[in-house]
C-alpha cells in the first residue's frame, strides 16, 4: 500500500514528488531518471543532527561525499551546515567544489596510495588513517611538514549492516586497526610529533537497531578511554561514523533517532567523565538516512513478457539501481498511474541488461503494467546513482532535483558520446569512414 509522506503524494491515483507529478518528470526529463526531494533532504538532516544536539551541542554532522555526490546535493547539505566525510582525492575534489573549507573535510581514504597521502597533505586536510603501517608512511611523505593532527579509525572488534557485505567493522572487515593495535598506532602518531588527535569508527551501514549505535558507542569510548590517559593525550573529537538506517521494506520499523541521540550522548559523557577525556566534539557521518528516502528513481515500462512468469522489462536496469543485484537489497515500488489500484500480479521487474541478475524485483506484487507506464522505485537516493555504470555501454540517467512544487535538473542525462569522450585508438588501427 502507498503511504503518504510530506514528499510523497497519491493524488488520485497519481504520483507526485515534492508536489510535481512523477508522470510529468518521466515525459520531461525522460527516463530513467533519479529525483531528489530538497525538502526531505532538509528536514532529515534537521531530525538528525537535533537529536544530537539538543543532548549535546557540540555535535557535527559529516556528509559522506560517496553516498550521492550530485553538487547541487553536496551545497544543500554544506548550506545545513554539513562537514565533508571523503574518501578519495577526487571527493575532496567535489567537497570544495561544493564550498566546504578545507577545516571541515576529514579525508578517510582506506589503502591509500602514496600519490594519494601526498595530495591529502598538501591539501592541509583532516587525515583519518585506517592502518598502523601508514603512519610511518604519511610521515615520510610530510617530511619536515609533518601534520600537527590525525586521526585513526578504529576497528573496534564489531559490526553491524543490513547485509553482510554492509558490515565494515570486525574479524572479516578490512577497515579500521585493530584494537590490539590502538594503542601502539597512536604512540606512534604521538613519537612523529603530532599533538592533537581524532578517533573515529564506521561499524556498517543502514543499522536499523536503536541500542546498537550505543553499545557501539560505549565500546570506542573504553578503546579511546584507556589510550589517552596511558599516553598523556587528548581528542578534539569523537567521531562514531553513520550506518543510520532506512525502512526499505513496508512496515518495517523506522529509527527512533531521538532515543538514540539521547542515549549515546548519555553514554558518551559517562565515559568522557570516567576517563577524564573533558567535552570533545561528538561526531556523526550519516549519507543514507539523509538522502536516502528523499530520492526517487524513476523508469519506464519497455516490454511484458510471459514466461514461466511474468516479466516487466523496464528502462532502468542494475547499471542505475545495483542494490538488488549487489545485495538482494528490496525497493519498494509503485506504478505511478495506478496508486489506487489493487496489487493483482505476481511479476519480476527486469532491466535491459544481459545478465539475468539484472532483477530489481522478483515475484513482486503490482497493480497489471502496460507498456508506457511509470514505476517509481523508492528510496534510491542512496548509492544509487553512485553506484550506477555504464555496462553494456548504456549512458547513466539524469538527475532532479524538486523544490517548492518546482524541478530543476542537475545532472544531464549521458549521450553516446560521453561513452567515447575519453577513449583514443592508435591511428594503425582506425577503421576507415563507413
């Protein structure tokens, strides 16, 4: 059943996105397209951060650049009031684009290249490292410069995630060092003369169980506790990453983020009192539960096919929306021009793509599909398009943003011809003009 949201609307049987009609987007800006609410992006910010806040005002939120990196979206959150989390020199890139200062980027780039830890540093970022090893190769780039503040992220022995492949923290996660491992990372850091320090984790992503992110919290604080008094330092901030989830699936229990800022600010303030740490700054990174119900993909009905089932073909396949294939990850959807029609077919949503798990939905229940219709896929403004490619040398979609009952496109849709842009063939093997 369709639930109404303040962004999402049923008006006669027809879909509309922040007051404009999902049917009206699909024939202006074609399809497949991903359409953004500004407004829910707004007001999920807003909830989230408050729930922080209002137990603990120095608290920041951090906007994962990788989760959607459209610069129209990047200036909104920036305009809020945002920090840039990034994770590759070209996402630094994009955050000063969009206007972060470079004293609200923390660079935490995983693996890293040298080529890439000598960018960070002379870029004068915020430098969030991974691993003990690449201390003492961060320094040997600084040379005589070397930075006065680092920051680790720490893998503190346990995660959690929607699916297995979203858990990020823990024996089998290649992020984060070690709790065994924390304290000699961080005498290092200290014998190289760095004086001010960050913690940070990212357990997993899209957890949607409330007292996780307080025992996750607690568990980082008797890591981080010990580990200054033994060594004489202290840390500006406290950072204890995103993994705030979304409902995906219909009735599915939302997050009850005002416990949860309640209680983790609770928890944090016990332990910073405990372990003498005084009042840092309390950190979050939240991409999905910013940005991702506020989007929307739309797509359009192609060709039905009866099988041993039956198969809606549609425009957008697993090079626009990966999630299903990648995880098995559900999206709700509904036909655009068919809300107040009941559900009477069993089919599978199938995409253009030659691999037979190009499947965004199986034996999902939809009201009879025609060729023409729109289906509008829920909750795609989260590694959606991020995520998208250009297998079978398909162009990426466009991207909307709504607005005050207004739209306004901010990414063109690719042609043939950004296939190619960048491709140069040896003049020996070029055909001649057909």
């Amino acid at each position: 059943m369709f639930e109404v949201k303040d962004y999402l609307e049923n008006r006669k049987g027809r879909l509309y996105i922040g007051g404009v009609s999902a049917e009206g987007l699909a024939d202006e800006f074609g399809t497949p397209t991903y359409v953004y609410s500004e407004e829910r992006i707004r007001a999920n910010y807003d909830r989230l951060l408050n729930a922080f806040k209002r137990h603990y005002k120095d608290s920041e939120l951090y906007y994962p650049i990788k989760c959607n990196n459209n610069l129209a979206v990047l200036n909104l959150v920036r305009g809020l009031g945002a920090g840039a989390d990034c994770s590759s020199p070209a996402e630094v890139y994009l955050a000063k684009k969009a206007g972060f200062k470079r004293s609200r980027i923390l660079y935490s780039g995983n693996y890293l290249r040298d080529d890439e830890m000598q960018f960070a540093l002379k870029e004068g970022l915020h430098i969030n490292l991974d691993d003990l090893s690449q201390i003492d190769r961060l320094m040997k780039h600084a040379g005589k410069k070397k930075p006065g503040f680092l920051c680790l992220r720490i893998n503190p022995g346990m995660g959690a995630g929607k699916f297995k492949n979203l858990v990020f923290a823990g024996p089998d996660a290649k992020f984060g060092v070690i709790d065994k491992h924390v304290e000699a990372a961080y005498r290092k850091a200290k014998e190289h003369g760095v004086k001010r320090f960050g913690i940070h984790m990212m357990t997993g992503s899209c957890i949607t169980e409330d007292d996780y992110f307080v025992g996750i919290t607690e568990r980082l604080m008797d890591l981080a506790g010990p580990i200054a008094r033994k060594l004489g330092i202290s840390f500006e901030f406290v950072d204890i990453g995103g993994g705030f989830g979304i409902a995906y699936q219909p009735g599915e229990k939302e997050l009850d983020v005002n416990y949860i800022g309640k209680r983790v600010v609770e928890v944090f303030t016990k332990k910073c009192d405990q372990y003498g740490l005084g009042r840092p700054t309390l950190k979050i990174e939240p991409g999905r539960y910013v940005v991702g119900d506020a989007g929307v993909l739309l797509t359009r009905v192609t060709s039905l096919k009866q099988a041993y089932k039956k198969f809606v073909g549609v425009d957008a396949g697993m090079n626009t929306l990966l999630r299903p294939a990648l995880y098995g990850a559900y999206h709700q959807m509904f036909v655009a021009n068919k809300l107040n029609e009941a559900r009477t077919e069993k089919v599978n949503v199938v995409g253009p793509i030659c691999e037979n798990s190009d499947q965004l939905a199986k034996d999902r229940e939809l009201p009879p599909a025609e060729v023409g219709d729109v289906i509008a896929i829920l909750n795609g403004g989260a590694y959606g398009f991020g995520m998208g490619s250009q297998y079978n040398t398909r162009p990426r979609s466009a991207e909307v943003l709504v607005h005050a009952g207004k739209a306004e496109l901010i990414r063109e849709r690719e042609t043939f011809a950004d296939i190619d842009r960048h491709v140069r063939v040896p003049k020996r093997l070029r055909a001649g003009k057909p």
